[in-house]
C-alpha cells in the first residue's frame, strides 16, 4: 500500500467520525431533546388517564355468573338486540325445579341442558309459553327426548328450544314470531322423557347449549309485569315531539330520560309512565300555572302533587315510584282481565292507582298514541 493510499483511507476515517460526531450533536441539540421529552410526556398522561377508565370501565361489565356461582368477567347477556330483556317463557311460573348442569332424576347421572319450568301438575298442564325474543320457527313437532319441540332461530346465532310441548302445535316450521309472541303449551302429564309436566328451556349458542338463566331471568313473585307493559326503550325523539305538540313541560330530553332509567329500573314501559301523565295532568301544559310545580310529581303519587308528600319529589323520584307503583297493581291480575283496567279495578288486592275508574281508558288512549306516533 502507497503512502497516498494511506493517508486516503485516513482521511476517510476522520471524515467518518466528523459525520458520526455531527449526528451525535444534531441528537442531543436543545430542539431534538425538547421534542423526546414532550413525546415522553404525552404518553405518559395517555396511560395515567386511560388507567382510572380501564378499571372503572371494566367493573361494569362485572357481574354475577349464576351458571358458575361466581363473579366473573362477563359481557351482558340479558339484554336482546332491540334493547329490552329477553322474556321470561313461561310468565306465569317461575320455579324452576331443574337447573342446568349435572343432575340424577333416578335414573342414573346425566348433564341436564337446559332449565326445567314447573309449579306442580295444576299450574302448569297447558300453561301458554311465549317465544324469548323474536324470531323464526325452525322446528316444531316432535323429537327423541323432547316430545314435542319447537325451536326457534334468533340474532346472533342463538336458538331457543321449547320442549315437552302438548301435541297441538301452534306454529309451524318457516313462521316468524314476534318477541313474547305465544307459540305453544305445556304438555299434559308425563310426555317425552320426563317425570310431569313441565317446560324444558334450552338456549343454544352457536350450537352450544348455554345456561338460559345468563339470558332470562323468571320473575320473582312480586317484579312480574305483562308483556305489554313492559320495559322497552324510551324513543325519545318521537315521544319529545309527540309532546312538544301539546306543549307540554315534559317535552326535555332530560326529563324523558329520566322517565326511561325509571321504567328501566322497574321493568315498566317509559311510554306508559307518559301515557299517565296525560290522564292525569294532560302532559303538563307548560303555560298552566304551577306548570313547574306539577312538572315534578305529573303521576300525582302520594295522592297529589299539590301537597304533602307528593309536593316535595322530584321528577325522577315521583317516576320511580310510579313506575313501582304499576308493578304493585300489576300483580294478581285474573288472565282475562285487561292489565291497565286492573290497575283501577276494585277487584285488585293491592289498591288502584286512581279513584275515578273511567282512568284506564284515557290512559290506554294516549298509550296507544304514543306508541303509534
Ligand atoms: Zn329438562
């Protein structure tokens, strides 16, 4: 190697260090390290800030698993894709004298799939059930071990099974049925494998037999309401014009969604708890005098909300009881008997929400029409 040779490759090598120092002081300028710390603290504050709402986050979605007897991890499953729980199959009973799970009816151990319905052969021979949520008929008629069977087929991948059926069907394969829609009834005397008659609840997910009690819930004793007035989401936009158009002092959008967290709170629909706001104040007028006085207690619970205790609530607390009030008045009701006639008859045990008896027919009037807007 020359001389010159070996002096180029030093050059090189100063001028590789010349770059390499250049970049290194170009890194830890004032500018470039102001940048790095901002970055640093940026995400810093992301994390600390996600951190409360991941963990409160979560604990919502924490409940109690009944099929595992534990608390646990789970993403609700009671409530269907309209927004309103999954009904109950067999409204009028709620004893279950099967779970889901191991059990030994006498002949021999076996994993039940599902919930068994009964309240003893009176109660329950050719007792109505209903479908849980709406659907299409994909079975109906009998099967081995089921006798008679109907099956339905709802969103997201999930089946409802019916079985232990009387013989008459009252659907048929390729119908679609409405949520709380009657499909059939319970078998009289021993049908199928089954030691009396009762109702065999399945819930199927992706094929999979799931525990139905993460899904229906049966009514305890004295929560039981009819279907028909029932929980279902508030609409608000149409019950705020539906009342905008009788200017009323109802018609806030936070008012309506306090009405709806009440009827939510008692399996009561928020359009019925409206509905009586009519017959009683006729929706409040917001020119009438008091207009804000009676907009706090339109139900006129505790008799009135002109005085006493009635005249100290505030809206959501007269609507809670209201909506308390209906499932009071909505238990014992004779099958035949109209469920909002019930509520003033004379006939209920519980006592009637008002003394004029003529009240169910406005009521039922401006229901309709709410619902109908
Ligand atoms: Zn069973």
């Amino acid at each position: 190697m020359s001389a010159i040779d070996k002096s180029l490759e030093v050059l090189e090598k100063v001028q590789k260090a010349r770059r390499l120092y250049k970049g290194i002081t170009l890194l830890f300028s004032s500018s470039t390290l102001l940048i790095a710390l901002a970055v640093i603290i940026v995400v810093l504050l992301l994390i600390i800030l996600l951190i409360p709402f991941i963990i409160f986050g979560e604990e919502e979605k924490m409940r109690y698993d009944p099929s595992m007897a534990r608390w646990g991890w789970m993403e609700p499953k009671f409530i269907d894709t309209d927004g309103s729980a999954y009904v109950w199959p067999v409204p009028t009973i709620s004893r279950i004298t099967s779970y889901f799970g191991n059990r030994d009816i006498g002949e021999g151990a076996e994993n039940h799939k599902g919930i068994d319905i009964a309240d003893g052969a009176a109660n329950t021979e050719l007792v109505p059930i209903y479908a849980m949520a709406a659907g299409k008929i994909i079975d109906a008629g009998p099967a081995v071990g089921y006798g008679q069977v109907v099956i339905v087929e709802h969103e997201n991948e999930l089946l409802s099974v019916y079985g232990h059926l009387d013989w008459r069907m009252e659907v048929k394969v390729g119908d679609t049925v409405e949520k709380g829609q009657r499909i059939g009834r319970i078998g009289a005397g021993r049908v199928g494998r089954s030691t009396g008659p009762h109702l065999h609840f399945e819930i199927r997910l992706l094929g999979v037999k799931v525990n139905p009690l993460d899904y229906v819930k049966p009514p305890s004793a004295e929560r039981y309401m009819p279907l028909e007035l029932s929980y279902r989401p508030m609409r608000v936009d149409v019950t705020l014009k539906y009342l905008k158009s009788r200017n009323s002092a109802l018609a806030t959008e936070s008012i309506l969604q306090m009405i709806d967290r009440a009827g939510k709170e008692h399996n009561v629909d928020p359009h019925f708890l409206v509905a009586i706001t009519g017959q009683e104040q006729s929706f409040v007028p917001a020119n009438k005098k008091h207009a804000d006085l009676i907009a706090r207690n339109p139900w006129n619970v505790f008799g009135c909300w002109c005085s006493g205790k009635g005249a100290q609530l505030t809206t959501e607390e007269s609507a809670l009881i209201a909506a308390k009030t209906i499932v009071k008045l909505s238990q014992s009701r004779p099958a035949h008997v109209d469920p909002v006639y019930w509520l003033v008859s004379r006939d209920n045990p519980h006592g009637y929400y008002a003394e004029h008896t003529g009240w169910w027919i406005g009521v039922k009037k401006f229901y309709k029409a709410i619902l109908e807007e």
